[in-house]
C-alpha cells in the first residue's frame, strides 16, 4: 500500500511538471503578471538549528504540529487528540511529560511563551516559520528548554498591502474557512492579521450510540501590530487566541478495531486560550534592547470522557493556567567584532486543576482539587570570547531559582489534603566553538548544561510519589554544515551525546495513580542529516535522518520493584526520517510528496511489546494552481491509509488511533 500511494505521489509530481512545461511551449498564450512562488524550504546548520518555511500553499486544515514534526529530524509528537492536553513532545530523547512536570521542549509564537505543553495551540496558520534550536538554551532564552525551543514567527510584511480568503472541503465532512491580511510595510507603521475556523466529523464511531466520538471545531487567530515612532526604536502589540470545542478524546481499547468502540456515554473536549505581548524594542549606543511583558490564559473546561477497563469510568477533568512574563534582551551591535547578549527573565504561573472520576450509577471514585504556583527568576547571557577569523569560541551562563508552592485536596475516596513548597536552583554554563573550514563549510561543538525544575503530581492521593525530582543534563554536541554542487545541495550532519539524572517519566502506573517518576540516570545518543537539493529552479528535494538511542541506565519501577536499567525510555521512536519534493512553476502550477517513517516507539520502560507502536509511514500529497490573484488545490493526507496510534496510555488500556487517509480541496482568493 505505502509503495503505490508513494507512486501516486510521483506521478502527481510528474505531471504538474508536464502539465507546466506543455503550458509553457502551447502558443499563443495569454498570461496576467507572472507569479513567482516560493518553495518550501528547510534551512539548518551545524549547531543544531533547524528553519522550515510553513508554505502557504499548505491546506488550512493540514497545517499543525503533528505535522511539522514528520519534517524535522529527532522532533515527535505524540498526540492525545484533545488540543495538546496529553500531547508528548520530544526532542533528541528529551521529552516533554503531558501534565506535571515543566517541559524539555519550550515553544514561543513570536513574542509570547508558552508555559506548559499542553497549552500549545496545534493549528499553525497565520505563521510562517518555525524554527527549532535543538540542545539546552539556557543561555538564550528565557523560557529555555534543557531540549530546545520552538519559536513560529509570522511572516515579514512586504511593501504592498494584500492578503487572502481561503475555503476548503474534505472528507470526513471537513470543511474550514480562513484570511489573512496585512498592511504595506513603511517606516513608521505594518501589521498583520489572520484567523481560522475548522470542522470536520470524527474518525471513530460509538457502535452503542451510532454517534461519531471525536468531532472537531477549532478556530484561531493571531495579530501584530508594529509601531516605529523613530528611527531606533520599535513598539509591538501581539495576539494569539484558540477555541476548540470537540468531542470526546480519541481514545479506542488497545487490541481493538482502531475506529469504532462501544459505550454508553461519550464526552467532549472544550479549550480556551487566549495570549498578549508587549514588546519596546531600541538600538542603543551600547546594542539592542527588547523589554517583552507577555499573559497567557489558558482553560480547559470541561475533559470528559468514559473508559470501558473494567470496571466502566467516567473521568471529568477542569484545569486552568494564568501565566505573567517578562524577558528583557540586550544584544551587541552586528558590527562588533566580540559578539554577546545578555537578559533577564521572570515568570509567575498559576495553574488550577478539578478531577472527578466515577464508577457510572454506582459511587465516585475520586474527587480531588489542586493548585500549583510557580515564580521563575533568571539571568542568562552568552559572549565571544575568542576570535580568531576562522575560530570562533563562545561562552555562556544561566543563573536560575524556581519557587514552586503545591497544594492538593481531596473528598472522595476520604478526605485529605497536603501542601509542599520548594525552591529549585541551577547554575547552568554553555561553551561553544564554531570553526570556518571554508566559505561553504562550518563545524561546531558545543558543551553545555539544561534542567528543569521538580515539582508534584496532582492525580495521586499519596502524598510520598507525588514529589519528583528536577531532570538535570549535561548536552555534548557536534555538527558540520556544507553547501555543494555550486551551493544547489545544502547539508548538516550532527551527533550528540546527553548525560542526564534524574530523568523525568510521567504516565498512568496504575489505574488510580498517575505521577512523574525519577530515573536516577539515563542517557541519550543519536545523530540527524537534514539535507536539501535544488535540481532546477521549480524543483526541491528534501531528506531529513534522525537517530535516538535513550537508555535507561538506573531505574525501578516504583510499584512493582522491577529493575528496567538498560531498557529504553518511553516516548521517543528508534528514528524518524522525511523524504520530500515540491514543485514549483513560475507558471503556477505546484505539487508535492512526501513519506514520513516513524520508529518503533515504546509506550512504557519495560519496553512491553503490547504498549509499543511499531514503525510506519505516512505519505501526504498535493498538487494545484497558483495565480497571483486565486489558487486552487486538492490534497491526499495518509494516502496509504496506514493504521497506528499516535499515542498509547498504558494504565487505562487505551490509545490513540492516527488520523486515516483524509483529502479534500481548498480554493482561495488574493488580493
């Protein structure tokens, strides 16, 4: 199946080459003002940064973060189906935990950080990059991941004022409406607006109910406004919103048919998210200054759901995040010859959570509040310290204390309640040496530290195996990047080796107990090739390689005693690795292909082969016509129709069933 859907992708590639190149020798032809598209692109260098344009082109409703991680080399995600609430992220063995614990992975659209994975918004329209630095960046970021960040940036605006209307319908009644538009950039004055609104029927159908299970209505919006009142300076306004109001989470018996159950009730899924910045930015004698004041408000309300074990469940989950942030940057001129940058960060989030779990018409089984308050204060900054033309050396430092206060109470199944308090300290440094073997050719090397903070877990009534331990790494990192064949082959190679204590491991132990866990160590090797080849000028091929080896080297479990030391840690596939071409006519014409393969990815540490998802690959596909004033394209997502789960949670018995093959047509409108 995955080999004829991969020769349909081709042959849709071959003929809109055909199609383009019979329009162009067809005589007379009559044509408006030519339209020059950009292909996607994907940028990265040796230092473990990776840039992927987000091509506008892509359908409204295949533009997510389950999707970008299929094209960047050592990224997953594991998605939950609600929003991002249990969604696991990882990067190079580094994963972000669902619910407790603070993420590996953080993520920055624009202006404004994010605080906890599960707030992130998954549609990404609006947004033209995303770039991810791979490694710990403490030194860089304020909100830093021991794993790396993602920041999506809106697109830059051009000189003249446009923007666009887009509709499309598919499969699975899926339909979605969207615009974008933006002003002419001028000296004093740009911005930029977009939104989005999605739907579609769900893929699993309740055989009990004769209901469909997962529905999905979500809408977005993002907007940006700058002011440059002066030659030197820069005011910014920014805003984010999300609303998803879907049926219940995908989950389906593990064993079972991946699109049907049987019960007698469903749930649903509704998330509000809502974020502002404010940023003054100004060149000053001495660099760059950006002051950045940022709220997010994030609300889950309600998270509904009924699990057939036995005995039936019915979970019912309220959970809310408010979150206050300042960044302040100052960075050298590009002129100075010893570069650095240094800046403050301070963050005060307060999360809230309600849960009621009960046996249907007989008793509850647990009901429970908790509250989390968490203050981050640090001080970070990076500078050259050697310069020697061809060698360049780098030192950094991250100062950082995380106060963090817990309190949990509790009704059913008898009352209770504890409080905890800690202060979590890190001095955190970062070396690094880049060398110019040539004009084409870098290498680099960095050594450098990450962390992030303990805390407690709030679905335990134990008080003892609430608290974990802050995950502590120490990051080697090595990289060369290259430009051949007259720089039409762009290449970066990198290996890494990570050293980490008290690795952080959240998941369903039981069926009453849900908490992170501490393997005292663990470490993670691999390496990643991203490589793109332009073989024409309408023509791009890209290949990206990731290889992760995280191991388990000191761990027990907590319940049953049973030693896992030298087992794999759970989250992260073996490899994932992205084949992809585009073409791009200046006559308009475009098409697509790519196959994404996924390793063998376990789903708890004693690598049971029922709570594993095995390798697979997804082949997604498009092809359409571009003018400067309207496109038209259609769209085949999973063409091989591959069955797997994008998630499994062992404790309950149940996962998460990927998306089958979808396809559908979107249509839009410029001006």
């Amino acid at each position: 199946m995955i080999r004829s859907s991969f020769l349909v992708c081709c042959v849709i590639l071959s003929t809109a080459a055909v199609v383009a190149q019979t329009a162009a020798e067809t005589e007379p032809v009559t044509r408006g003002e030519t339209v020059i598209v950009e292909e996607t692109r994907l940028v990265a260098d040796a230092g473990g940064t990776t840039r992927v344009r987000l091509d506008d082109t892509a359908p409204t409703l295949t533009q997510s973060l389950g999707n970008l991680s299929g094209r960047v080399a050592n990224f997953h995600v594991n998605t939950g189906g609600a929003g991002s609430f249990g969604d696991l992220f990882t990067l190079r063995g580094l994963a972000n935990t669902p619910y407790f614990s603070d993420p590996s992975v953080t993520v920055y659209f624009d202006d404004i950080p994010l605080g906890s994975s599960y707030t992130y918004p998954t549609g990404l329209f609006g947004f033209a990059t995303a770039t991810i630095y791979r490694g710990p960046q403490e030194t860089a970021f304020g909100r830093a991941g021991e794993g790396g960040v993602l920041v999506f940036n809106s697109a830059d605006v051009p000189d003249r004022a446009g923007g666009d209307l887009r509709a499309s319908v598919g499969n699975f009644d899926a339909r979605s409406a969207a615009f974008s538009a933006h002003s002419a950039r001028d000296e004093t004055f740009d911005t930029t607006v977009a939104a989005s609104y999605g739907e579609r029927h769900g893929y699993i159908v309740n055989t009990q109910l004769h209901t469909r299970v997962d529905d999905v209505q979500a809408s977005s919006m993002s907007a940006r406004l700058r002011l440059r009142p002066t030659a030197a300076s820069e005011f910014t306004l920014q805003l984010l919103g999300s609303r998803l109001r879907n049926g219940a989470q995908p989950l389906v018996p593990l064993g079972g048919p991946l699109f049907s159950v049987a019960r007698g009730r469903e749930g649903n899924t509704g998330i509000d998210f809502g974020g502002i910045a404010l940023k003054a930015a100004f060149d000053t004698a001495i660099g760059h200054l950006t002051a950045t004041t940022s709220y997010t408000d994030w609300k889950l309300d309600p998270f509904t759901n009924r699990l057939v074990l036995p005995p039936t469940l019915d979970s019912s989950i309220v959970q809310t995040q408010h979150t206050w942030n300042e960044e302040i940057r100052l960075a050298s001129s590009p002129q100075t010859a010893l570069a650095w940058n240094a800046g403050a960060w301070f963050s005060d989030g307060r999360t809230r959570s309600a849960v009621n779990r009960a046996i249907p018409n007989l008793f509850p089984i647990e009901v429970s509040a908790s509250a989390t308050n968490a203050q981050t204060v640090a001080l970070f900054g990076e500078a050259t310290i050697f310069n020697a033309g061809s060698l360049q050396v780098a030192a950094g430092l991250r100062l950082e204390q995380v106060k963090k206060d817990f309190d949990r109470s509790q009704q059913v199944p008898g009352p209770g309640h504890f409080t905890a308090d800690k202060t979590f300290s890190a001095v955190l440094p970062k070396l690094t040496a880049t060398y110019s073997i040539s004009s084409d050719t870098t290498a680099s090397a960095t050594i450098s530290a990450g962390t992030k903070p303990g805390g407690w877990s709030a679905f335990t009534d134990n008080a003892a195996l609430a608290e974990f331990h802050p995950e502590r790494t120490v990051a080697f990192e090595t990289g060369i990047d290259t430009a051949l064949a007259q720089k039409t082959v762009k290449l970066a190679a990198r290996a890494f080796a990570y050293s980490i204590r008290d690795y952080q491991i959240e998941r369903s132990f039981t069926q009453t107990d849900y908490i992170v866990v501490n393997a005292p160590r663990a470490r993670s090797l691999g390496a990643e090739v991203e490589a793109t080849w332009h073989p024409a000028p309408a023509w791009t091929l890209a290949a990206t390689f990731g290889f992760t080896d995280v191991t388990l080297r000191t761990f027990t479990d907590p319940f049953t005693g049973a030693n896992y030391a030298g087992n794999r840690a759970p989250y992260t596939p073996s490899y994932d690795a992205n084949l992809s071409a585009t073409y791009r006519d200046p006559t308009g014409w475009y098409a697509g292909a790519e196959v994404s393969f996924v390793g063998k990815t376990y789903y708890d540490e004693s690598e049971n082969p029922d709570f594993a998802q095995s390798a697979h690959e997804i082949v997604n596909a498009r092809i359409g016509y571009d003018t400067r004033r309207w496109r038209v394209g259609v769209y085949g997502e999973n063409l091989g129709d591959e069955s797997y789960y994008t998630l499994i949670i062992p404790g309950v018995g149940h996962a998460v069933p990927g998306a089958p093959r979808t396809y559908g047509v979107e249509a839009a409108v410029k001006w």
